[in-house]
C-alpha cells in the first residue's frame, strides 16, 4: 500500500489532522485495514482498525473518542482522523492491510497479522 499524506504533520495540542492511505495494485475491498504507531524505543502500537465493508471498527483505548478510522473502497482509500490531539500522540504513524473479509475488525488490530504496510508519516504534537 502507498501512504498519501493529507494535513501538516506539526499540530498544536487539541488540534486536528487527518491521514489518509492510498492502495494500489490488488482489490482493495479485500483487505481490512488498520492504523499503527510508533515512537523511538517503543513497540509498534495499534491505533485504529476497519473491516472490509466498515462496518466494524475497533479503536485503542488512548484514542477511542478522538480518532475516527473511515475507508472508501470506491476511492481505494483509508482515512485516520485525529481530533483533540496530545502531545502524548506524537509518533510516526503506518497504515497496514490484512486480506480477507473479517466481519469484525478485531482481526486488524495486531501488527503482527498485517501483511502490507505504507510508509510512515511523522506526527509531532506541540504542547
């Protein structure tokens, strides 16, 4: 998948950016999608993930609230919205994909299950 970046990657605290993920080269509906994370030194952590049809998503704790996960399989797109956000949200962000049709987006949400993944994109959350 090609991560296509939309909105500054340099917010101030309680402000909002919307990512958006771009796939190419297989049916996209096939796939369910989610967001990740990352700082230095930590593991990659699960943000956000959507089933095929988008009709389960699944949000972790620490956004839940927040961050809106939404996909268009017409435009071959998955969109990350993030509202309110923290300076402890800062991290370099990945969308990953995971084929097949899971009803419920559960099945997204560990990286280790993802099978295709954009590059990251930096977000830094000024206090």
């Amino acid at each position: 998948v090609q991560l296509r970046r939309l909105g500054r990657g340099l917010v101030q605290a309680g402000g909002s950016l919307r990512l958006s993920c771009a796939a190419s080269g297989r049916i996209f509906s096939m796939y369910g999608m989610g967001w990740f994370r990352q700082t230095p030194g930590k593991e990659r952590e699960f943000v956000a993930a959507i089933n095929w049809s988008s009709g389960s998503t699944r949000y972790a704790d620490s956004v839940k609230g927040r961050f809106t996960i939404s996909r268009d399989n017409a435009k071959n797109t998955v969109d990350l919205q993030m509202n309110s956000l923290k300076p402890e949200d800062t991290a370099v962000y990945y969308c990953a994909a995971r084929p097949g049709r899971y009803v419920d987006a559960y099945y997204y949400t560990d990286s280790n299950s993802m099978t295709n993944w954009g590059q990251g994109t930096q977000v830094t959350v000024s206090s």
